[in-house]
C-alpha cells in the first residue's frame, strides 16, 4: 500500500494545506451556528456583530482577517482570533496528516480527526458543550475507514470507541455517586468513543493520558494564578474544565505520536533478544 504523500509529493502536500484551509473555514460556521442550533448552510456567511452579508473577497481564509485587521467591513467590530487560527491550525494540520498517513483511509481519518478535535475543542471551550451531531457520525465514520486502515483494524476500532466511551462512562458514574457531584457529561464520553473509533485503543489510551496531564497542567497554572488561597485538591474540586479541550489536544497528538510513543515503550519494556 503506497501512501498518498508518494504518490503525490509536493502537489498532495499544497492541495491538502489549501484544503484544510477551506474546511477550516467551514469549521468556524459550525463552531459559531451549531450550538445555537443555526443552519450550517443558510444563510451564508455574515457578521455576527451587525448581521451584513460578508461578501466573497471578505470570506478568503486567514488573508481577508489580515486584509481588514481583523474587523468587520461594514460595522468595525472585531473578529475574534479565533477564526483565522482554526483555519491555520485546521491548514497545517492536514497537511501534516497527508505526510505522514500511510493510506488513504488514515488520511481521511486524521483529517476527519484532526477537525473534528478543532472545532469540538473550541465549541466546548466556548459554549461547554460537545455536540452529537459532530461525536456520533464520527464514531461510525471511524469504524467505516478502519476497514481500509493500515494503521488500526476494525476489531480495534470497535474496542476502542467501546472502551472509550464505556471506561469514561463508568468512571464519572463512580465520582458522582463518591462525591455526589457531576465528574464529566455524556458529551465527553461520545467523544472518547469517537477518538477510540478513529484512533484504537492504544489512541485512546494516549488521548487520555495527555489530556489528563495537560488538564492538570492547566489547573496547576489556574491554582497558582488564584494566589492558592485553598488546597490544591479543594481548588480542584471547586474548579469546572471543558474536559473535551483536553480531549481534542490529546487526540491530536495520539494520531501523530501513540504508535511510536507506544513501539518505544513495548521496546524498552520486552527489549528483543539478542
């Protein structure tokens, strides 16, 4: 199986960047209109600020914000950074996963992944949601392309969505009734399923493990900022996360480097003999 990067080359890595870049632009519609439940299609592009129609020399991906400084034609008001970073990032990231995918079928699905990780993460961060429109499909989506993986099976894609989903869901099922508070929501456990679909479980595992440490990271970095006027483990207690944040970082992370984290690892574990 020839990966799409030889096949293609240079070409595939520019048409891939350009493609992102698009979609990256249609991630902010959805990041802005689903969790207000808007269209995603009608009507089209407008200021959130003074509802003008954008007109398509103002809706060029990353170039028109820098074009206007990152205002409104029309009414001035500013448009958050947020939107030409979600196109960059959603840019560079398909091109990154068109390098280094062994097939088609993991092009898509680090694609798929890797946008659906942006816009969850920056829905979640805003609004404090995960949308199912977004967790579900993935979740069959990542069982379909597993069939034409080389990177997972589809007996690991299964086991991770259901190891996902149901570990996460056991697990804030035991906080709340131990501490008698709500742990997580049933968006964070949909979502895992995704990433397990996509990823498998040794992705899975890896999405889990780093957006757990970069999660304490953070709350670290918000108790130190608090002037630590309580304990870290109250301050914790005390303190929400949008988990999903986390979850999409890790995910991101877990396509490009959980199978060489986790070769690295079984290597050093069981070395082979000499």
């Amino acid at each position: 199986m020839m990966p799409p990067v030889a096949l293609l080359g240079a070409f595939g890595l520019v048409a891939a960047g350009l493609a992102g870049l698009i979609v990256g632009s249609f991630l902010n519609v959805v990041a802005h209109r689903l969790p207000r439940d808007e269209s995603i299609a009608f009507p089209g592009s407008r200021c959130p600020a003074c509802g003008v129609a954008i007109k398509a020399y103002d809706n060029i991906p990353v170039l028109s914000w820098i074009l206007l400084g990152g205002r409104c034609r029309a009414c001035r008001a500013p448009i958050a950074l947020r939107y030409p970073a979600l196109e960059l990032g959603n840019a560079v990231l398909w091109l990154l996963v068109f390098r280094f995918a062994p097939s088609w079928c993991d092009f898509a699905t680090g694609a798929f992944l890797c946008s659906a990780a942006l816009v969850l993460l920056a829905i979640d961060f805003e609004h404090w949601i995960l949308p199912d429109a977004i967790t579900k499909p993935g979740i069959l989506l990542g069982l379909a392309l597993s069939f034409g993986s080389a990177m997972r099976s589809p007996v690991n894609a299964a086991l991770g969505a259901v190891l996902g989903a149901g570990g996460l869901y056991l697990m804030a099922f035991v906080y709340e009734k131990v501490s008698g508070k709500e742990g997580m929501g049933l968006g964070d456990v949909k979502m895992l399923g995704m990433i397990g679909a996509l990823l498998g479980v040794g992705g899975m595992i890896f999405t889990i493990m780093v957006g757990s440490l970069t999660g304490s990271a953070v709350g670290v970095w918000m108790w130190f900022r608090s002037g630590r006027r309580l304990p870290f483990r109250d301050f914790l207690r005390e303190t929400e996360l949008q988990f999903g944040v986390f979850l999409g970082l890790g995910s991101v992370a877990a396509w490009f480097f959980s199978d060489w984290v986790i070769g690295l690892y079984l290597e050093r574990m069981f070395p082979a003999p000499l």
